[in-house]
C-alpha cells in the first residue's frame, strides 16, 4: 500500500513555507483538507526535504503555531479535544496507524509533564528523514500549545529549545533526530476540561446506565475509551458498571457501537466530512472496520447511506 500523510498536515506545512520561503512553493495550492483527509506522503517528504535543504529548520520546528489558523477540521478538532496530554498521544498513533502512514511516531510519558517521542518505519528500507521527524516535532508542540500547556520546550539531543524560540533554529548538519522529548509546565496539568454531565443533576429519575453510558462517550468519539476510563467518569467501579449493563441486556463494546453509529451517521447526513476522515473521528482502527459497521447496522455503505440521508439517492 502506498503511504499516506494527512492532508491537513500538508497544508499546514505550505502555508508555513509561504511565509518563510515562498520560492519553495510557487505555484502550489494547498489542499482542503476538508476535501480529501489523506494525501500522498512522497509530496510532504519532498516539501520537508525542500525546506532543511533551504536551511528553513526552523519552519519545520515551529509549524505547530499556524494550528490556530488551521480550518477547523473534524481531526483536528478530535485532537484538541483531548482531555489531557496522554489522550492525545493515543490519539495521534492512532491516525498515523489509521492513515497507513508508513513513518509513525511513538510516544511515551516518562513523565507527567513530558514526552518521548520515537520515529519509526514500518519498511527496514524506508527510515523517516530527519526533516520529517522535525516537521511531526513541530506539530505535537503546537498541539500541545493550543491545547493550553505552557512552558512547552523542545529537548533535542542536548539541546533545550523553548517553544518561541523554535522558528530560529538551524540544523548544523550533523544531527540526527530519530526521538526527541517534549516538556511544558506542570500547571498546564491543571487546565479544566468538563465533558458534558452524562446524568444531569436536574433530572429527576436516574437514566439507564447505558445510556449514561453513551453520552459520556459522545463527549469524545475519537478518544481510545476503555471500560475503566468511563467507569471513573460515571464515578462507578468497573464491576457495578458491568452489572448495570449485563442487567439492561447491553456490554460496554455495544454501547460504544452505539455512540460510534451515531456520531457516524450525524457527520455522514452533514456531508461535509471524508469518509476516511469520519471513521477516524468516529474512533475507529481503520476505515474497512468503520465500513463493516455501518454496512452490518444500515445494510447499506457510508457513502450510499450519506447520499440517501441527503435525498440525493433512491
């Protein structure tokens, strides 16, 4: 399979480069990535080549800032709303994984206030290049900064480099940048993030379980929800919220069927959004799962059951 890179990445990467080093993209469009959510990866590799040749490190380090510029795309959205640096992590290996990126970047936290981020490839033969892994670099530190972290600062090899310094960086040609940490400040931990009250405290009678259930996760498709997470939000134990469940004929796999349908079929009718893009949003490993879903519970593809809700198929 050819590799894939998300269009807005690539987007935001040439307006970058429009302000640094126009020459290097005379003539190139941008792409919307409201219009294709994937995007051959040789044309991104190529630009990023392009500008560490240019010696414009530093665009590629600090690219993360045109984010709050960005259009306001469905992936993008899933991103910020992250409730916390550890979420957002997951969720971006999982784009990488649902795009068939061939380069993907791992993440840990040694730490509650830090990254380590190691890039890899799924082809031996086919090593990501040092500019892309210092374009990914900008772009998780500009995440991290429209999300509300602060002190956000760049530890690469030996160096420190604070977040508003990066647009000046310059490559001495000797580096090497295959992980990197990322740092920001421990008050940024305690940035409020309220999803909505799943069991508003004005209603009278209890809801069900499940469906308190699927409003929680509603609150955040794209997040990599387990039983236990959504079991402490509830403020139950696992074990109760299981009972709960087994009690309404319901498990914690068909409520999050449930929210996933849902959320699917509101962006399918709205038409606005890629197939590929929804499925991701939607919180799915990849799109063929997204479609067997969709098929299994409308007996119909996405893309039919979008034109039919839109009245443009009979």
């Amino acid at each position: 399979m050819d590799a894939f890179t998300n269009t807005g990445l690539l987007a935001l990467l040439i307006r970058a480069t429009r302000d640094t080093a126009p020459e290097l993209v005379a003539g190139l469009e941008a792409p919307h990535p409201l219009a294709r959510a994937i995007h051959p990866a040789a044309d991104k590799t190529a630009l990023a080549g392009k500008l560490l040749a240019a010696g414009k490190a530093g665009t590629l380090l600090s690219v993360g800032r045109y984010l709050q510029a960005a259009p306001e795309t469905p992936t993008l959205l899933a991103l910020r709303a992250s409730p916390d640096p550890q979420v957002m992590a997951e969720k971006w290996m999982r784009l990488e994984r649902y795009n068939h990126a061939s380069h993907r970047t791992g993440i840990t936290m040694p730490r509650p206030t830090s990254w380590l981020c190691t890039r890899s490839s799924t082809d031996p033969a086919d090593a990501p290049t040092l500019a892309e892994n210092l374009l990914i670099a900008g772009v998780l530190i500009g995440l991290l900064e429209i999300t509300g972290h602060d002190g956000v600062t760049l530890e690469l090899g030996r160096r420190h480099i604070p977040a508003g310094d990066l647009a000046s960086f310059r490559h001495d040609g000797r580096m090497i940048a295959t992980s990197w940490r990322i740092h920001w400040s421990p008050a940024s931990q305690d940035r409020p993030h309220t999803p909505n009250d799943p069991d508003p405290p004005s209603e009278k009678t209890p809801r069900p379980a499940s469906a308190r259930l699927v409003t929680l996760l509603a609150t955040d498709m794209s997040r990599p929800w387990r039983i236990g997470d959504a079991a402490r939000a509830l403020c139950r134990s696992v074990r109760s919220l299981q009972r709960d469940l087994t009690g309404e004929g319901e498990t914690f796999s068909t409520c999050m069927r449930r929210a996933r349908m849902t959320h699917a079929t509101q962006m399918l009718i709205g038409g606005e959004t890629s197939l590929a893009e929804i499925g991701f949003c939607c919180g799915y490993a990849d799109q063929a799962h997204f479609q067997r879903d969709l098929l299994t519970a409308t007996n119909v593809t996405p893309r039919r059951f979008g034109r039919i809700s839109r009245g443009m198929d009979v």
